[in-house]
C-alpha cells in the first residue's frame, strides 16, 4: 500500500445551499476559470439553473430542487407548480424526482436540509465500499464529473477515487473529457487539483487507445438511473467505455447512491434519455445531442451503493426500496 493522503475538498454549501430568501449554487458553467456563487431568488429561477447545467449532477440537482421546494413552501406558492416545474427540468436523472417526492408530505428547509447531508453522507459510506476494489497502484479511468460538485458533496465515483486515494492506493486518475460540455476536462479536473490526487485529462476518443496500451485498471462511473435488471443510464459516452472496457478484459464499476435506484424502471428501455441542444454540439452545422447513454448490466462488473456490492443478476441484488 502506497503512502497515506489528505485530500481537501468543497464544504457542501458552498456547493449548494437555501439562504434566507434564494437557492444558492456554486455555477458550474464557470468553473474553473471563475469560482462564482449564483442566488436563485424564485422557483423559475433554479429551475432556468438546472437546466442549463449552472448545477448539475444526479443527486446535486435533487438537492438543490428540495432547497427550492422549501423556499416555495416558505412563500405559500403553488407546490404542485414548483414540483411540475422543478422535476421537467432534467428527465433522465431520477433522483430530481426522488428528492421532490421525499419533500411532499414536509416541504420544509429542515426536511431539504437532511436530505443533502443524507446525500453526503450516502457518498461517503459508497465510497468507502467502492474504494475496497482497488489496489495498490491503481490507474482508474473516470468519465463526466462525479464529484462533490455533482453530489452536493464527496462524490459517487470520485468520492470512490478520494477514499482510495487517501488510502494510498491511487497512482493515476484518466479523466475523459466528456464533449460536449466537458464536465471531465473542467470538473472533474479542477475537483481532483483541489484535493491534490494526480491526474491528466484525455480526449474521449482515446479511452480505448490507452486501455490498450495497458495504462488502465479499472473504470469508475457513476449513474443517473439505474433500472431494477441494472440497465445504467450515464453520461453520454458511457456505454462507449462499458464496451471498450470489457474488450480489453477490464472491470467497469458504477458507483451511485439508492436515490439513483429506479425500480419502477424494469430494463434500460423505461429510461427516459435527455435530448439537449443540438448548439451545444455545433453551432454550425446539424448534430444530435443526446445526454446520456445507457450500460447495459451485463457490462457492468458491479454496482456499488451506500448499502454495498450488488453483482450480477442485479435483479436479485440491487435494493427494491431506496432509503430516504
Ligand atoms: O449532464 P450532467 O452533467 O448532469 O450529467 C452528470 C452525470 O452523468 C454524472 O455521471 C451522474 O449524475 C452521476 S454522478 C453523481
């Protein structure tokens, strides 16, 4: 075992947080040129946030949808609205829904409160799970950015790859730089530089290259959904990966907390995939920007959760209730 790190991370509210009278998010399109906070003074406003991707990320955008369910509570607006609005804005991450249902019967800031340190700390206890599969020396390949920016704080994945790396076990992290909004190359990248652990971005098209070469033990990803056979719906490139991976005799690992877990989601098939703006791919010519892809479970060495290892048939061993 190699030696022991420190690593040094974002508090989670000043990766998202409800002040008095505003949501307010750390904006993510900013980073990591500018380190800037933004004040969502209204439910259209937050929402107007989570779809342009200023916070982003399955649980982090669950978050910051409670914070704005309170806010609106506080107000005595329509709750109904704010959940219809809040919950359109992104359709394939589940747990923007998730986190909306659990507010329902208690729309207050305590209960969006529990909720984020709920998440946090479902991270930490995954990642300490997940970080048991690596071993000394370890070269991980990581896509999107699954960090505490995409959590709220610690991170799915990257929580995974922290804990390891504390731990002494990580020699080099692969950050795909994930077009086209490159949440690898600038989230990812400007995370792993705050907490000190060594890393290089490569284009997303080399991934294959260097799994070749032998410079990559495992991958870690994290999820958006995850239906009841272990279909994963991830970051549009995923699958790519999923695929190289196991050409190439590697394990591909998904690490996500149960409010990723969709039971009512049977296959891959029920999950609804985001079509974004074709701009964010050319400005100039015709493209299609679907957001995510989905894994197939049979690609899929192992799911990790707050609750453990679930190994295939993940219809047998993911959990069929997801824990508030
Ligand atoms: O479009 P994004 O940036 O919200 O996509 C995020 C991802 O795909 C992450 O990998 C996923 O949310 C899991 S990480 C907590």
């Amino acid at each position: 075992m190699g030696r022991r790190h420190v690593a040094r991370a974002l508090a989670p509210e000043r990766i998202v947080r409800l002040d008095e009278d505003a949501v307010v998010i750390l904006d993510q399109r900013r980073l990591p040129e500018e380190v800037v906070e933004l004040r969502l003074a209204s439910v259209g406003e937050l929402a107007e946030a989570i779809h342009a991707l200023a916070i982003r990320g399955a649980p982090a955008i669950g978050v910051a949808a409670a914070y704005g369910l309170a806010l609106a509570a506080e107000r005595e607006e329509d709750l109904e609205a704010a959940f219809d609005v809040l919950a359109s804005t992104r359709p394939t991450a589940v747990n923007l829904r998730w986190a909306l249902e659990e507010m329902r019967g208690d729309p207050t800031r305590d209960h969006a409160l529990a909720i984020h340190r709920a998440e946090v700390e479902r991270c930490r206890r995954m990642a300490s799970h997940a970080a048991g599969l690596l071993g000394a020396g370890s070269r991980v390949y990581t896509h999107c950015n699954t960090g505490g920016l995409a959590t709220g704080g610690y991170g799915t994945a990257l929580g995974a790859i922290r804990t390891a790396w504390e731990r002494g076990l990580v020699e080099q992290v692969w950050v795909g730089e994930t077009r086209p909004l490159l949440q690898g190359a600038r989230l990812t990248a400007w995370e792993l530089e705050q907490l000190g652990i060594p890393f290089a971005i490569v284009a997303d098209g080399a991934a294959a290259a260097l799994m070749a070469e032998g410079e990559v033990d495992c991958v870690l990803t994290g999820a958006d959904r995850i239906a009841a056979n272990g279909d994963t719906a991830n970051k549009i490139g995923t699958y790519g990966l999923a695929l190289a991976a196991r050409h190439h005799g590697l394990p591909f690992y998904v690490v996500a907390p149960t409010s990723t877990l969709d039971p009512s989601a049977l296959s891959g098939a029920d999950i609804p995939i985001e079509e974004r703006a074709p701009a964010e791919v050319s400005r100039r010519f015709p493209a299609r920007n679907p957001a995510f892809d989905v894994t197939p479970a049979e690609l899929i060495e192992a799911i990790v959760t707050e609750e453990g290892f679930h190994r295939p048939p993940y219809a047998v061993s993911l959990p069929t209730t997801v824990h508030a």
